[in-house]
C-alpha cells in the first residue's frame, strides 16, 4: 500500500479590492517628484540612478529624497501626508 502525501501550496490566497491605476501625466513640467525609498541596499541604488536621471531636461520642478524608517514596516503616516502634500508624483522601488 502506498502512504498517503499531503503537500503545503504556499501560494496562498489573496483577496483585495481592485484599484484603478493613477492616470498617467501628459508632462513632467513643473511637476514636484517624491523618491521614496524603502532602505533596501538595491532599491537605493536603483533610485539614486533614477534621481540623476530625471535630474536633467526632465522640466521637474523638484525632485524631493525620502527614506522609510525600516524596508519591513509601513512609511510612517507623518512622511506620507508630507510626501502627498509636497509632490505630484511619486516613484518607489523594492530593488530585489
């Protein structure tokens, strides 16, 4: 007789509501730029490139630097309402 196998699906369930993705600006002109970056070693660099990227001809008005306190807790809600209130844009990365 063969024994009896069970096996773990760690894929998991996930349930969230659909979001409709943030419509896209025609032009960065005078636009204020939030970099957040969330303390992982590669997502900093990878932003810092993005940062001397758009630094030149992009028409921004501001490219604005935050960093999360931990890569593995939520931005604290006082560094949000200061990104929402100081920018127009806002480009994050996990950099993994």
């Amino acid at each position: 007789m063969i024994p009896t196998q069970h096996f773990y699906d760690p894929r998991g369930v996930v349930e969230a509501d659909a979001l409709a993705a943030a419509v896209r600006v025609r032009s960065l002109e005078g636009m204020r730029l939030a970099i957040l970056d969330n303390t992982k070693w590669n997502a900093g660099k990878l932003l810092r490139n993005i940062q001397e990227g758009l630094s030149s001809d992009t028409g921004l008005s501001a490219i604005n630097y935050y960093r999360k306190h931990s890569f593995s807790m939520n931005a604290a809600p006082e560094l949000l309402d200061e990104i929402a209130a100081n920018n127009d844009l806002v480009v994050t990365a996990i950099g993994d």
